[in-house]
C-alpha cells in the first residue's frame, strides 16, 4: 500500500512524510510501525507463531512416525499381504534363500522373525520432511534475532562532498569524511554491448558511482564531554558491491543525492537592467551577512530559510527543514543614500519597501554531490545460513531418498509384498531381477 520508510526520501521525518502523503491511512500506518514492517512487534509474532506451528507440528507427528519405525514387525497377517499394492504369492518357498541374498546385494537391511522377512532401507527419506522442519525453525530464530540490540544493523549515512560524520551504531568510535563523489556515466559510442540500448533511450545511464573517504577513529571516545580527536585509519574507495569492512560493519555505496543546494549567485541590478557591480556568491552552509557589490552598495542578508514555507505573522521567514532545497532571503540593499528590502526567492523577486532602485537577479546555483551509504551489520547470518543448508539437505532427502519395505513369508509357499512412500517403479527395478533370478514371476502391480 505504502512505501517501507527505506524507500522514503532520505533526510525525511517519517511521521510527516507519511502523513502528509497519506493522510489519516499514513498516520495510522505509521503509528502501527508498518513503515519498518518487517522490524516491527507484529512481524516478530508472526515469526514466533509459524516457528512454534513448525515445532508442534514436527513434536504431534515426529514422535508416532519415531515409535512407529522403530518397533516395526516383521511378521505380517496373510491378508496384509494382499493389500499391498505390489505383492505376488507363489506355491513354492525352495529359493526363498536366493530372494533374502539378492536383496541384501542390494542395499536392503534385513529382519527375520521365523519364517517371516522384513527388508528395508531408505528410512531417511521418513525425516526429511522433520528435517526441513528444523532448517526453517533456525532460519526464523535467525531472523527473530535480528530484532536484539547489536546482531543486525543497516543504516543509512548521508554525507556532503567534504562533510565528516560519525558512523551510527558505533558509539561515536568510528568517523567517515567524504573527500569526493564519483557519478560515471555510459558514453552511447563507448564500444560496448549496450551502445544500441543507449541509442533507444532518451536518458542518461548510470555506469558506476563511487565515494573516496577517509576513514577515523576518535582517540577520545572513552573521554566524557571531550571533542572528538580523530586519528585517519585509511583512505578507501567505496563502491557498488565493493564495500569497506571494519570490525563487524560493512559500508556500501548505496546510491547518491543532489537536490540539496551548495550556493546560489545573484546579480544587482538597477531599475534598468543594468547590471550593478560583480555578481555575488552566497554559500549557503555558512552563508556571510554583508556582500560588498561595488563602491558604496553593499548587500546584506537580514533573513534565510533554506527550505522557504510561508512568512509567520510578524514578517518572518519560515523554514519547513533545515536543508537547503528551497532558499528564500531577505536582502537589504543601501547605498550611501538609502537602504531598501526585497524578498528573493529562485525565479522570484519581490520589493518589500516601495519604489525600489535596485533588484537582485538570480543567476545560477550549484549543488552539493551527496553519496549516500548503508551501513550493515549482521550476527545472524551464520545462523539464517545454516538453517537454509539444512532445509536444503531435508528437501534433497524427501525428494529424491524412497522408504522402501519389502515382507517376505514362507509360512504357506512364497508370498512377497512391498510399499513405499513414492516411486513405485523404481522399487519394482529392485524387486523383479531377484525375483528372475530366484526362479520367481515378477511382481503384480495392482495399479498397472
């Protein structure tokens, strides 16, 4: 219905995002944490019910099947032997001898009461099913495990060309400074197998994107109340499925950002047109408050919203956040004769005192190339793994192992019977050479 809050925009407040976007449906969605669905208390019981049905399950059924093999008789009541859908009956038992001996050739164990045979193998096959059982119940204790403190981790890390953050989950340890972003992009002649592709496209493809940081460890950490002092690790280049790896982490490059403004360049002019002095370059990070344009004007700033909303009720400037994506000023131009007011905002220019001689122009901008990380941690994977090998082994086994029996009495002439759990031609391969060989017909198959 609604985005995961992964997939929302970064640096967004989730509760506005949602609610903003979704209304009524969004706050409710958000305040049940289906926005991180699939951390959440819900999905937690979710798991915990489907592994304890698994092991229910596994316990009602497993313990019969357990007695049921193990306590097996080889002495079986004549019309036992009829019901079976292999079974033949002979008048002579004399080469009974030459049937137990073929059997055992091949693969068969054997369990003789009197003059009564049980041949078996194959009894794996019974427990693959117990033992897909018990791969799943590791994979969903792996995955319930992601939900303590320190096993799973995977956090994104926003970060400005020359910017330096700190790692989350590290406890303020760990620091990463972005020294420059990479975006390369497919040239459509670049001798490649996709330059037919890229002629039928009417937009740019990405070919990689990669950050060059440095990478810190803050000597200072165990002190209280102290800056940071932090020592350079090493320089690392991180890119698309080549991640850096420190203690338990791993950082990818996850993607990149540049709707976020760097500066903007405006340009004075007078009531004419006529351009007034040099143009002027405001940094937004850390924006001046005087701009000197030409002798005697000067530019100051009196008002800046980065992300410009609405003016409150006393004249001020109101900034729905604090990343620049939307600028808006208030600029007082004076000359040694006057000072007037003008509210600029991109593409728009408004006086704010009357009869204005000046008007400030917007000319260009520049924007911050942000790369975007994910920081991942995961304890539980060793876990989740071996779970999903041993599901693997159990599928094999109840796939492609048969439960094969075979019940032999000699008490009135030769009867044979014979069963299994699936594949009942390749039981009767088993059955009908030794019976050839013993001088025997070849099985019946009552559903031939």
């Amino acid at each position: 219905m609604f985005p995961q809050e992964y997939f929302i925009p970064v640096g967004a407040n989730p509760q506005q995002y949602y609610t903003e976007n979704y209304g009524t449906l969004g706050k409710i969605y958000i305040e049940l944490g289906f926005h991180n669905l699939y951390s959440s208390w819900w999905f937690i019981i979710l798991i915990g019910l489907l592994a304890l049905s698994l092991i229910a399950a596994s316990i009602d059924r497993g313990i019969p099947l357990f007695k049921s093999l193990k306590n097996q008789r080889a002495k079986k009541h004549p019309s036992f032997y009829k019901r079976q859908r292999l079974n033949l009956h002979q008048g002579s038992s004399r080469n009974t001898a030459d049937v137990v001996e073929g059997l055992k050739k091949k693969g068969y164990k054997v369990k003789e009461d009197d003059n009564h045979y049980l041949f078996e193998k194959g009894k794996l096959s019974r427990w693959g099913p117990y033992i897909n059982y018990f791969g799943l119940i590791l994979l969903l204790f792996g995955s319930m495990l992601r939900f303590f403190p320190g096993m799973y981790v995977d956090e994104l890390i926003y970060i400005t060309e020359g910017e330096t953050v700190q790692v989350p989950e590290t406890n303020g340890k760990y620091y990463v400074k972005n020294n420059k972003f990479t975006i390369d992009i497919y040239d459509e002649e670049s001798g490649t197998v996709y330059d037919n592709t890229l002629e039928n496209i009417n937009e740019t493809v990405v070919s990689n994107y990669q950050t060059d940081f440095s990478f810190y460890e803050n000597e200072n950490m165990d002190v209280v109340g102290s800056a940071p002092d932090l020592q350079k690790v090493e320089d690392y280049s991180v890119q698309v499925n080549h991640p850096y790896r420190f203690d338990l982490f791993e950082i990818y490059q996850a993607s990149y950002d540049n709707s976020q403004m760097k500066s903007m360049t405006f340009q004075l002019e007078d009531n004419d047109d006529k351009p007034v002095g040099e143009p002027f370059t405001i940094e937004l990070d850390n924006p001046h408050q005087n701009y000197e344009v030409v002798d005697g004007v000067n530019v100051n700033i009196r008002a800046y919203a980065p992300d410009f909303l609405e003016i409150d009720e006393n004249g001020a400037l109101i900034s729905e956040t604090p990343v620049a994506t939307n600028p808006a000023f208030v600029f007082e131009i004076f000359d040694s004769e006057s000072s007037e007011l003008s509210l600029i905002q991109i593409m728009n220019s408004t006086d704010i005192t009357e009869n204005n001689k000046y008007n400030v122009k917007f000319v260009e901008n520049k924007n911050h190339w942000a790369t975007v990380l994910t920081l991942k941690k995961d304890l539980t994977m060793p876990l989740i793994a071996t779970g999903f090998v041993i599901f693997l082994v159990g599928l094999f086994i109840g796939s492609y192992i048969n439960h094969r029996r075979i019940w032999v009495n000699t008490d009135d002439g030769f009867s044979i019977s014979a069963h299994t759990n699936k594949n009942y031609f390749g039981l009767k391969k088993d059955i009908n050479p030794v019976l050839r060989e013993s001088g025997y017909d070849e099985i019946l198959d009552r559903d031939s």
